[in-house]
C-alpha cells in the first residue's frame, strides 16, 4: 500500500505545471431544442408558409436569454428575428418576467411561420442557429436542429360550409388557435394547429343583427355544415345545448368531453380526421359507421362547447379525436377572397364590414389568411 501511495506522488509531481494553471472547463450554455412537426409548405394568399415550432428548455440553474434566432435553408440564412420580432414568436410555459428569457429549468415555445417570397421554392432542410446569454460574460451561438421539409402533397379538402360571407377568423398562424396547447394521457398536443373559426357575415356587413343574445339572430347560426371529402364517420358527440348567442357564460360545465359541444369527426383515410365542433343540438344527420362523400350536409352550424357566439370550429388532425391529437395541413378546393377584417373586435361588437377598396380574388388549393372573407362556390 505504501509503495502505490508513493507512486501516485510521483505521477502527480510530473505533471506540467503549464495544465495545473488551466482555468477551469468552460461548459456550453445548457439549452436543449426539440423541432416539429417537419413543415409542409402551404400556400396562402401566393404566398408559400412553413409553420413549425422549437421547444427551448433551459436544463441549466441560471436565466438564459434568447436574443437572436436564425433560420437558414439550402442556400443560407433566410430570415432572422431580434429583439420585438423575436418576443411576437416566443410563449413561456408558465408565468414569466420577460418573454425571451427562459427561467431555470422552464421551457419556452417559438412558434415559426416562414413566409417564402412569391415563387420561391421551399428549401429541403432548414437549419437554425440560436443566440443566448447566461450572464454578461456567458454568451454563444447555440446550433439548434435540422428540419427536414415535407414534401408530400397537401390534401385538398371541400370547403367545410357554402354560399357568402364567410370569414376565417382565428385562422393561419393566428395565436389564439395556434399556441392552444392541451395536456391529455402524459402529452401535449397542438390539434387546433391549422383551425379555422367560420363565422358568417350578412348582406349588411354585420354579425348579426338585432340582440346578440339570441343565437337565430347572427347570420351563420343554422347554416348547413358539409362534409371536406369522401369519408366515414367515426365520432360523434351529441346532446350539449347551445349558449346563448355572443355569451361569456357556458350553458353547461366545461370537462374535456363538453369542450366540442355537439361535434362529428369524419375519416378522411391515410391518417386524416376532419373534426367539427360547436355543432347545433339535433342537427346531426349521421351516425358512426355512415359512409358520406365531399359536399354532403352532416349537420347545422351552433354554438354548443366552448363557444362564444355562433361559429363552426373546424380542424384537420392525425387521430380521431378532438383535443389529443395534432393538427396538420390542408388546402381548399376554391374559394373568392373578398377582402380581409382588419378589426375583428369591431365587428364582434356589432359593426358593419365593408370591404373597401380590397378586389376580390380567387384561389385553388390554398389556405385562407387569417380574417379573410371569402365565398365559395356552390353545388359539389
């Protein structure tokens, strides 16, 4: 024993002095991102869209600020954020101080919705590269994830509702359905993703007319909802009643089963569920197991669920389901644009849309801008 003390002196005192005065090692800044679902460019408006998101989760035991995002394709940088552009990407999970900076062992979503200019071709890959300082003397540039960019077709769907005034209101990239995340069996899903709020405007431009109490009173309530496509029903919920018109007061308690309210799921085939919510008590012409084909009536537009004023909630989604499930893209047939709502709040409130100096448009396999009002063609 005393022999191998000694030797491990003497190995000691040989090594050079030059390694015994090195600082100390210099750990990276200790931030994990996670990247999905791989985007699948979606036209809108001629324009071609990447929507993905980051997960940013902080492992170390200081703050990390985030204070500049690179997104990079096959030909180099293709956009960065800083600053205010970067805070409008950026929702902390749970209470926070500051938007970009990311607490001690928190998490934080950057939601991405990559614009490519009018007849750019999507990249195969994207890259990013993520800026963040731990303290004054704690900075780096963090390479984050490579996304591979899908190049599978979009399906194009049959408009969910018919005829005029329609408006795609929460619609592409909005937060109000895009950060809607939900915590179902151990994970959490983003099914609202790609959802549309249809809400129907009347020939006078307005939401409804009248008291706004009563549900027959705004334009869409009652109108005919249809099926997307060829398909058979596999959900089906049935017996929530309707609130009263616009209402902040629920007609029956909110559990993750009276969410939807009265609501059809459809099987569209090759993993795609169209889902429809806020349904019209009694309305439901189906059953599960009733095979429809595109354009068929499946039943009335309500305000049932979580709703707060007539509208029809519809989404496409990886499972049967309304909540845990992920929402995925589409295209529609045909629409006209008429114009875009430039303050829904006001219209909320009782006034009348006109659409100005805007000219109408047509698109095919698009998806709506967010508050567009568009009309669609009739018949099948």
């Amino acid at each position: 024993m005393q022999k191998r003390l000694l030797l491990i002196v003497v190995l000691a005192l040989l090594v050079p002095a030059r390694l015994l005065a090195q600082p100390a090692l210099a750990l990276p800044i200790p931030l994990d991102i996670i990247a999905g679902p791989s985007p699948q460019p979606l036209a809108a408006n001629g324009q071609l869209h990447l929507l993905y998101e980051l997960r940013v989760t902080n492992f170390g035991a200081k703050p990390i600020e985030l204070t500049k995002l690179e997104v990079l394709g096959d030909g180099g940088a293709i956009v960065s954020y800083l600053g205010d552009d970067l805070d409008k990407l950026v929702m902390p999970i749970g209470p926070a101080a500051e938007t970009r900076v990311v607490g001690a062992g928190r998490v934080v979503i950057v939601f991405l919705d990559l614009a490519l200019p009018p007849g750019a071709s999507p990249p195969k890959q994207l890259r990013h590269r993520l800026s963040a300082s731990a303290s004054a003397d704690l900075a780096e540039m963090v390479e984050g994830p490579v996304v591979t960019v899908v190049r599978e077709a979009l399906p194009v769907l049959h408009p969910p509702v018919g005829g005029s005034g329609w408006v795609a209101a929460f619609g592409l990239s909005s937060p109000n359905h895009r950060r809607s995340l939900s915590t179902v069996d151990g994970r959490t899903w983003i099914s609202s993703r790609f959802a549309i709020d249809w809400v129907r405007l009347g020939p006078d431009g307005r939401l409804f007319h009248g008291e706004p109490a009563v549900n027959a009173n705004f334009y869409g309530y009652g109108a005919e909802v249809l099926a997307v496509g060829d398909g058979r029903i596999v959900g089906r919920k049935e017996g929530v009643p309707d609130n009263a018109g616009l209402n902040q007061k629920r007609a029956t308690p909110m559990t993750l089963k009276t969410i939807p309210g009265n609501a059809l799921t459809l099987d569209l085939g090759h993993g795609r569920y169209a889902v429809y919510v806020h349904l019209q008590p009694g309305s439901l012409r189906v059953q599960i197991g009733d095979k429809v084909r595109a354009g068929d009536v499946l039943a009335r537009l309500g305000n049932s669920g979580n709703s707060d004023a007539p509208h029809l909630h519809f989404q496409l989604v990886d499972r049967p389901v309304h909540i845990a499930a992920e929402g995925i893209p589409y295209t529609l047939e045909a629409f006209t644009q008429i114009g875009v709502v430039a303050n829904p709040d006001e219209v909320l409130a009782g006034q009348a849309w006109t659409p100005g100096d805007q000219t109408p448009t047509v698109h095919r396999r698009e998806f709506p801008v967010d508050n567009a009002v568009v009309s669609f063609p009739s018949g099948r």
